[in-house]
C-alpha cells in the first residue's frame, strides 16, 4: 500500500473542492452582497465540468498526453440568513467571477445543516408552550427531555413555507445523566412544528396514541422502563475470542492522492474516489486493466416513507440524501472499531452554513477482505483441486441520520465484478403507543413504544462508459419453447435480447428470469462475437406503497421502477430531484424519463432501485442487526475468459490457515503442517482431493 | 475450541452408522442370501428413528433425565449385482435382525457409485464401436480421450432399462500428458450409452453440432487450443498480498464428539451435525439458548434441467443429490486451500458397493469469520458510536459433481439468524458447435464449445421445532390503504398475516412483501403478544420452464414453488423422491402436499427453493466465478431485544486493526496507536464520532 502526491500543477476536473477553494468561493459569493447581508451558506461543492469535456480530458490523461484547460467551478446554494430567499449560484474559481446567482422559486427548500437542526432541537425545548405541554406530562424532576428535528415533509396543506417537526423523547428519567440513554424507548405524544425562517415555534401538534386518530389532551405520562444499547447496560458475552486479519506484508492496493481526490489501484482495477455534501463517496473513471466500465457511481437518493397515514405521521417521508447530505451525515470511522484488518482511511473538507470549511476525518474507509472461495474445480479423477479465493477491495462509508444508520460501500473483486453494499442498521424512529393496543401499520418493539412499517427504497446513479461513452440498455428474458419437432419433450427454452430504445423506468421479471445489461455493440467479445456488457443483478423489492396521487410518490421519483434509463445530461445527478425537502415532484428521475429520448448507442444514464419494506420486529430494537442489500455489476462476454483465472492458487504457505487442536482450546501443532505447502489443493503431489466417484477401496 | 468425547454407553438416535455398524449391516444382508450371491451396495446408513421417539430422547437428553432407549437401524439398498434387481431393506442393529427386505418394483433405479461410475468411463472407451468413431475423428497419435458418464435421464422413450449417457471429451491434443488438462474445452459429437446391468454399450449417439438436430457423420475434428484452469497455464498475478485470519486465543466454538456425531457449541447456539451419503452434512437439534429451533436442517434436492431441446440433451437433468449423493462427493477439504483461519475439520465413513467402509476425511470444515458490522448506531448529541461486528460461524461442505462443484454451507449469527448459502463454481457442461454458428439456447464459450443455457435449483427441507415441535405456516403482506379520512393523503399501509391451512406449494410475491414465517402461537412475546416466529428471506428465482407434462417437471417435484409446507412423515426427507435416477416422478413433494393435510399447530416441514437460471457468459469458463445464493432464517418477535445486543463492542484492543502508512507498502508505526484502544469508538472518552448535523466550527 503506497500512498503518493502526484506532482500536477492542474487541478483533476473531478476533484473535490479544497479547503482553500471553499474558502474563496464563499467570499466571492459574499462580495456580491452587500457588506454585513449574513449569508446561510447550503452547500459549496464541486460543479463538475460537462461530462463531453471531463471525456476529453481523460483521453489526454490516460493517453499521457497534454491535458486540456478545464475551468474550475464550484456550485453553491445559500439563503440570505433568517429570511427564504433561497439562491443557487455557481462561481468560475479559474476566473474568479460568478457565473449565475439566482434566487430560487416558491416550494424550493434547503436541506438542513448541523447549525441548524442543533438550534431546531433547541428552539423546540426552550418554548414556553412546548414547556407547558411537557409539564401536563408530570414527569421526574431532573427528566431530559430530547428533540429530533424532522425535515417536515409535504402533503400540500399550508406547507409552502419551509418547517421543521419535531418528535420528543425522554432520557431514563430515573438515569438522567446518561446522555446516551436511548430516548427512542422513551417517546412522548407532543410535536413542535418551527418555522425554519422566523426560528419560532408556530404550533404544537399532539401525536395519536390509540389505534385511531382520537388526540386526547396530554396527561401524566407513565414510565416505562428503559431499553439502552451501550454496552455498561449490558451483561455482555464472555466466549467470544479475537479474530484479527493480518496483512504482514501490507495491503494490496495502491492510493495516489492526486490533490484532494485519490486514484485507486487494485488488482487491474483503477478509478478516482471523490467526495461531496451530498452523495458522500463518489467514483470516477472506473476501469479494468485499462478498459473504461463507469464514469461514475454513486448512490444518488433513498426515500423512506413511513406506514402511520395519521397526522403529522403521514408527513414522515425522509430523503436523507437531499435533505441533509450522505457526506455531511458520514462518520468519522475509527480503527478497529468500524473496519477489520489493514486500513486505509481518506479524509475530506466540506463547508457550513458560514461558508468556513469543515473538517471530515476518515470518511472513507479502504481496505480488502476475503471473500471465501472464488472458484473451484476437482478433476475427480487425478484429486488434483484447483482453487482460489475471492479477495475483494472495499470502500465503506457510513452515515448516521438521526436514529438510523446506513453503512455505504463499493466493493470490487479480482472477476471483474463491482457489488454496492447497503447495510441498514441503527435506530428505529419510535412514537408513543397506549398499552395494549396494536396497530396494522406498526409493531410494539418495548412497553408504550411502537415502531411504524416504513419503506427504504435506494437509487444508485451508474454512469456507464464501457469501451467508451456509447452505450445501449438491453435485457434478456429466458422462455421456454413451445413443443414442436424441435423440442418433443417439453424441455427447450431460449433466452432473447430486447433493446430499450427510449427512456423509461423498467422492472425486473423474475417469471422470464429478465436481466438487466449495458451494452457497447461497437466492441465485440472474440471469442464469441457478442457485444460487450455488463449485467445488473438487483434484488426484487416491493415498489412504493403510497398511491400514484400522492405526495409521496410525486416525489420519490425513482420508487416505482427497478431501473431507469436516461439520456445524459450534465446535472442530472439526483433521482428525487436536486431539492427533496418539502418537494412536491417533477424535478427527478421520473420526469427525466418522460422525455422519452432515444437511449440506443449514446450516452446513458442508469438508475438502479433496491429497498425492502421494513417492518419492524422486536429483534430490531433498540439497535437493529444489520439488513444487507446488494446490487451487483457483474461482466457478460467483456472478457474472453474468466478474469479471475490468473489469480494465484489459494494455498497455505500464502493463507496461513490454522488446524485447531482436537484436545485444546489454543491452535495445535499441526498448524505448522501445512507451512511448507505440502497438503496444499493447488500442489500437483497433493493428497487425492476429491472422493466423489472415485473408488476408495484399499 | 475443546473437542472431547461423551462417555455414554448408548449411541445417539440420530449419530450417524459408525464403521463397524456399515460391516455389521452388510454382513447381516450378504447372511440372508444364498452364500456367493454377489450384493452391489448402494447405501448403507442411518435409518432414523421415528420423529415422535427421537423428540422424547431429546427431551430426557435436555432435561438430564434418563435416556429411553431406541433400536438403532440401517437402511440399506443394493443390487444382486449385474441384474436389476434392486432392494431396499432395514436391519435393526440392536437385535441384529433385517426388519424388511423388499425387491423394489419398475421404473426404480439407484443413484450412481464410485465403481460403477469409474467402470461406465472404461466401458465407453474401450469399446469397439466407439473406438471405430472416434477413429473417424483422424485425432493426432496419441490424445486421450474422456468420458463423462451421465444420469441417463427420463423421456418416456425406451429409458425403463437403467442407462448410463457417456459425452465424451478430449484433452489437449498437443500436450496429451497433462492429466489435468481441461477436456470441457474440447467436446467431441460421439455419445456411448451403456446399460447399467449388461455393462455393454447399447447405442452410439452421435450428437447435432448445428443451430437444427440434424446429425452428421462423424468427421475429422478440428482441434482448437486449449483453455486451461491449472494455475502452471496461467501468468498469474504477482500483485496480491497475504491476508490471514488469526485467532491468537483459538476460536470461540466447541466440538463435542458424541459418537460418530458431534455438538456444535457456540454463542448460545447448540446442535448435532450429522453427515450421510445422500445429504451431506445434516443439523439436528438446533436450539439458542437453550431454546428449541429447527428438528431437522439438510439440503433435500437440486435439480439442474437443459435448455438445448435436441437428443439426447434433452435428457440432461441432473440430480446430483438423487443421482449419486452429496456425501458421496464431498471433497477432502485442505488446510489453507478450502477455508481460510482457524478450522476444525469432521470426518465421517460412508459405505462402497461391496459394503465395506469408505473413510470420508475433512468433510466438513468449521470456523469462524468476520462478516462486517452487526449493528451500529452514532449519538450524534454525544458523538459516542456503539458498534459490534457480525462474527459468524461457518459450517462448509464442497462437493465436485464431475464438471461442476457446489460450496454449501450453514452460517450462524450472533443475532439468533441462520443462513444456508450455496455458492455455484466449477466447469460447464459443455458440447461440440460448428463455428459461426449461435444458438438461442446456449454460448459459445471457446472456439467449437457451446455453453447451454441450464437452470439450477435447490430444495432445502427445514423441519421446525420452534419452541416445540406443534408449528404452523404463515404468510406476511404488505398492502396500501385506501384512501378515507382516516388515511386522507394516500400514504398509509397495513401488514396482515395469513395463515396456511394445508399443505401445497406456495409463491413469493414481491408486489405484495409477501414474508413466510414459521410460527408458534402457543409462546408468546412477553412484550407485544405476537407469536414467537421465524421468518424465512429466499431469493425470487425462474421457476421450472420445462412444460408441465414433461418429464422434467413431472421428477422435479419441488420446483414450480418458492417453497412447499407439508405435514412431517417420517422418511419423507428428499423433495424430488426416494430415488431420483431415471425417475417418474410421483415421489417427491408435490405428491406430498397434494395430500391437502392440515398444517395448522401440527408437525410441519417446510421446504424453500432457490435457484439461478444460468445463462453463461464466456467469463464462466474454463471455470466459472461463484455465483451466491442465500436463504436466510430470522426470528420474529422470537426474543425481546436484538439478541446481539450483549456482543462485546468491536474495539482496537481487541480486533488490533493495522492503519496503513501513508508513505510506505508495509504496515506502518501508526498501527499501534489505537492498541490500547483508546481511539476505539466504544470508549466513552473517544474521540467526537459523528459529524453529523453536529456543529464543527471552531
């Protein structure tokens, strides 16, 4: 593992902004203002030039020739502060001028940021009304009570103006100074709505408790007994032993950081790692063994809408991506804690609300891990196995919303194959329920505490190049044959390839077993003549539930689909549209599509869905086990043979492996038998592997 | 890890024979004919006792109480050898008597063995015809030519004999010495069929090579080069780095070798692994905590149809279960080759054709890895993270079907989950194609070689004890609301549970979240009521797409449904029938269910499919990347927290994480810093976690 600064007196065009780029474009933003007008800075991050350009310059790169001049622009949002006038600007840093600055329209809303939704939290408990509810509630002297800012969502009803809904929650009243009791155990029926612009509380919903929407006054509130997940509150497991992964020689991979972006080398495999407000990791330029596959990849949006249709419940439609930002949102990992084994960490700058930067320590997390077998063969009748493992490189991000968390990752393996990783995990957002009551749209996971079903639907943004920026979106169905003469039996079946010719969302098929491709017909495969391609493999999910008239399916634009397939255009970055918080649709995915521009042998964009419908079961609380998704890219006749047949051959000299003791606990002796390589599969003097169909008899 | 032996004096109902039983049972069936008759065995094993008995042993075996006593029986089935009488019998071991000994009727035929399979290959070869046709191939002095005999399948059409389809293969002509060299890259269009009683070859097939079935004479064939999989053909990467799992302190596991079974002790988990030739590797006895789980774990049944309609492909159909066995062909697994850490192998014995004692060693491997994170979740008020990793333990068996091998394993979690993955590798079967041409069944995977289109698809038979052996079926789905005033914007959605009341086949249905859970409505949550439950998460896969009056899915009895539920008789363990070879079909679990017996609160077996329509790219071959299936267990409202919650949190001090240099390959000093896990996130004095919505100006 080497990490090197490339010497280039140019800046990537794909390079996050730096510290000192965010620092400037704030200022020129500033200098168009009057003195003293107090801007709330949204955003400041990189506005990446024109793919057609980016294209141009990456031609150059890869073919070591002199790069082309590209400006460097940055992309910023802002309000002038304390007021709505919400502004999108972008400003040349080549040349120092603001290319636009406009003021935005009516029903278009900042996310939120952390000064902010830290002065929300604050606002909602300091309110004297707030404080008369809670005090009907009579609780212990001493009781924390906790506020969790919701972006408000839309259903159309006085909600042009920009607001927040806050949920309350109780620390252990009878452990009030345990600030990492979980309140989620603990929820309250009282909900501050504040108006983001006057900072004021405006109202005071109170929360339905029962199986309807009776909201009865609020009363004394009974304590319920706490349900805490740090680990003092636990009698933890004494029998489980360390298993640490070692790298004695270091890791494989290579990350050359190129000013504030890092190229990446692994096994043939090569791209640009970025990062941003927004989407938080991104990937650029991704190729094998030189050949382009992806210009970039990142995860573009996720809706969560949730099952409670009683207000303010209905509201609870999050799009944490755009209404607060995967970057903004991403944990600083720690070693030994969030990766296994040989770590590499990168860091990043993004800005706040004053337009100062801020630090973001280990965002990304790099490292490799193994994947059990790759492949195997015996030939069952010389013993002889020949097999490898799968080692993978993986890019891991995690992000914390509140009370979930979302743990984010590339992963890239020696078959040529890409799989992004979804594990959801952390907090389910609770709300009161009376005793004895149950719901159809929720489960109680503790006394008082119901977790409401809620939908998790992900967008993935594939920006495909392979061997080269034209490319077509086809998929192959399997169908049995009809009998005939050619097939007497019944058992024929044949797979067909359709062409999607225009732009529209699809879905998968399981009945016809139809998959997803991306295809260059310009390049054929050698061997058998097929165009080159990459498939898609996604797992079937139940598509949005909320009906095609609603709010909610207006906006979360990529929810109805497995997959879109668009036209390029520069800028099209997000599928739920560039501003989710208080949304009200036409601006993603959807509306995209509805262009029905012709897709075939030019530049496309692909979007790719995965969720599940969580609905909750105890075990999900107070902290849920992980639920993994997985969404692989995997290469159909891009190669002329399996890429990962020149893989070493797994063997123990290399792996170490250890044989445990039939008699002790510690590892025995016989570790050390196979050190020389001897009992090794792969070594052609090797003990008969295989015993199937080989007479054994002596 | 501490294997010791129990000392008992009985023998467990459900260890599977021991050497000395295998000697004893064929002793005992060779006695009851004439004395000279020559007996050809195809199985000897453990004949389990009823279900009903075994419950109460496992009841006196948990409870400490003394143990009733069962008669310990054999099931043996065999051939008088060179005819086709085929039986089945059972001895009892306790009294040392044969219970039953019965000639089995038309149509029933045995898998294949080890000597027979070796012999069918000779029988091929050596043959005159055959040898006259091949000789028509004009192939250069000296090359080899194999012979892969096939299960001869079911049409209806002369197939009541028990035939045996050789397709035969060539190794690379120009280097006839390698024994390892891979014939699937170079099929020739002859195909021997031998009758399994004479051992003669009774018809020559000649195979179409065409895009039509026309067949012609055979003629000189056109060597293409080789494709090699042997890592000494390949220019292997020299990039890779070591990467080894270590466990200074053993593993955390325990192996109790009771017998010629063994208990399985870890993290609260408990059961029996049992190992026969037609299943493999079974679990018995599963239980958390003491609590009852699952009676009876194993895979039932695979079947891989063709897709190519032309004789005689039509008939490729395999079972490989059925067809020759799963024990049968379990791999010898290597230190440091098959399974990377600290690894305890079990070894079994499995019986031959003369009845005696085949050794199976290292059948099974188990260790533990670690599988990522578990559950996280970041206090972005405090900063503080809670994390834990997901370690699991793995339980793996490799079998090699000739060309094609699965990896087949069971993974146990800490939070209370079971997961069986099936990972797909090996080499395709592969057949002669004229160049240029393509066909819509197949690819063309190497010069000359057509990959066909196939589908595979797996049965795996789950026989519950959720606390206690009375448990019913049941389905979850996911619906919209209508709209009202109690759900006025469209938003809402209800879950209801549907109850299976007899037995049948039934789907998944992604637009609904149709979930199956395995329930116990006689225990409930202590918290919310529910029934305690497991639900079952299995991929959507292609149903069967042979027509439902073929063969193929008249045999294929579990292969038209997500999953079968079925009262439990006993012996009714393999889903496609008793015996599969050449198989009518009627046997299996379709004719079961169609019993249409209540499953409500009774004894019930559930049955879940998984598959993969394999559609080949030229990247499978010459041995193709693991494709990965999963079917995962997980409680539902079972315990009343996330029963990972007491896993001790991941920290430096003991995962001992490396953090890479920045300037160097190897692992740099800075890998020390978090040893005495300070920097870990677990510690209440860390370091601010999260930046998240938390304000970092300074």
């Amino acid at each position: 593992m080497a990490t090197q600064k490339v010497a280039t007196s140019t800046i990537h065009p794909l390079a996050p902004l730096s510290a000192s780029e965010i620092t400037s474009v704030a200022s020129i933003i500033k200098t168009s203002w009057p003195a003293h007008t107090d801007l709330h800075f949204k955003a400041i991050t990189l506005e990446e030039p024109p793919k057609i350009e980016v294209l141009k310059y990456l031609e150059a790169e890869h073919g070591n020739k002199s790069l082309p001049s590209i400006n460097r622009k940055a992309f910023i949002n802002y309000y002038i502060r304390n007021t709505n006038k919400f502004h999108e600007a972008v400003v040349d840093l080549t040349t120092g001028r603001v290319d636009s600055n406009v003021l935005l329209g009516p029903f278009v809303h900042a996310p939120g940021d952390g000064e902010e939704i830290v002065a929300i939290e604050k606002i909602a408990l300091e309110d004297e009304g707030v404080k008369a509810e809670i005090a009907k509630l009579q609780l212990p002297e001493g009781t924390q009570v906790i506020s969790d800012p919701w972006i408000y969502g839309s259903d159309g009803v006085n909600d042009s103006e920009r607001l927040w809904q806050c949920f309350l929650y109780l620390r252990d009243p009878l452990n009030p100074s345990e600030a990492d009791s979980n309140h989620y155990a603990l929820p309250i029926p009282i909900s501050p709505v504040i108006c983001g612009v006057t900072r004021k509380v405006v109202r005071i919903d109170l929360l339905p408790t029962g199986a309807d929407n009776t909201i009865k006054p609020t009363q004394k509130y009974k304590i319920q007994p706490p349900n805490e997940y740090v680990p003092e509150y636990q009698k933890l497991r004494t029998d489980l032993k360390p298993l640490n992964v070692v790298q004695p020689e270091g890791a494989s991979f290579t990350v050359t950081q190129d000013g504030t972006s890092n190229i990446l080398s692994w096994q043939k495999w090569r791209f640009r790692v970025g990062f941003n407000q927004r989407e938080g990791m991104v990937l650029y330029d991704v190729r094998y063994d030189t050949r382009p596959l992806f210009y970039r990849l990142s995860l573009s949006d996720m809706n969560i809408p949730y099952a409670d249709p009683r207000h303010p419940f209905h509201k609870k439609s999050a799009f944490d991506l755009g209404d607060v930002g995967a970057g903004l949102m991403a944990n600083n990992l720690q070693l030994g804690c969030d990766c296994l084994g040989s770590i590499h960490y990168l860091s990043s700058v993004l800005s706040n609300d004053t337009g100062s930067v801020t630090s973001m320590p280990n965002v990304i997390c790099i490292h490799e891990q193994d994947a059990g077998i790759g492949w195997k063969h015996t030939n069952y009748r010389t013993g002889r196995a020949a097999v490898v493992r799968n080692r993978e490189l993986v890019l891991q991000t995690i992000i914390t919303v509140a009370n979930y968390e979302y743990i984010l990752a590339w992963l890239f393996n020696q078959a040529g194959e890409v799989t992004y990783e979804i594990r959801a995990t952390g907090i389910l957002s609770t709300q009161p329920i009376d005793e004895g009551v149950e719901v159809p749209f929720g489960t109680v996971v503790h006394p008082g505490v119901l977790a409401v079903h809620h939908q998790h639907i992900f967008s993935l943004r594939i920006d495909p190049m392979l061997e080269g920026p034209n490319n077509r979106f086809v998929y192959d169905e399997a169908h049995a044959m009809p009998r005939s003469a050619f097939n007497p039996h019944g058992t024929g079946y044949t797979v067909s390839e359709t062409l999607v010719s225009t732009s529209g969302g699809y879905d998968l098929d399981f009945s016809t077993n139809r998959v997803f491709k991306i295809q260059n017909t310009s390049v054929r495969n050698p061997i058998n003549g097929k165009p080159v391609a990459y498939k898609i493999q996604a797992p079937e999910f139940q598509k949005m539930l909320s009906d095609k008239e609603s709010f909610n399916y207006k906006r979360a634009e990529f929810a109805d689909h497995n997959v879109y397939v668009v036209r390029h255009r520069d800028g099209e970055l997000f599928s739920g549209g560039k501003y989710t918080n208080q949304s009200r649709g036409g601006t993603g995915v959807r509306s995209w599509a509805e262009r029905k521009e012709g897709v075939v042998d030019t530049d496309i964009v692909v979007f790719v869905q995965a969720g599940i419908n969580h609905v909750p079961r105890i075990e999900d609380f107070p902290v849920m086990p992980c639920e993994i998704m997985k969404i692989h890219l995997k290469p159909v006749n891009f190669f002329d043979r399996n890429p990962a047949l020149d893989v070493p051959p797994s063997e123990q000299r290399f792996n170490k492996s250890v044989a445990l003791s039939t008699q002790h606990h510690q590892p025995s002796v016989v570790a050390t038998v196979g050190e020389d390589g001897k009992t090794c599969c792969a070594s052609t003097g090797s003990k008969l592997q295989c015993r199937n169909m080989v007479d054994t008899r002596v």
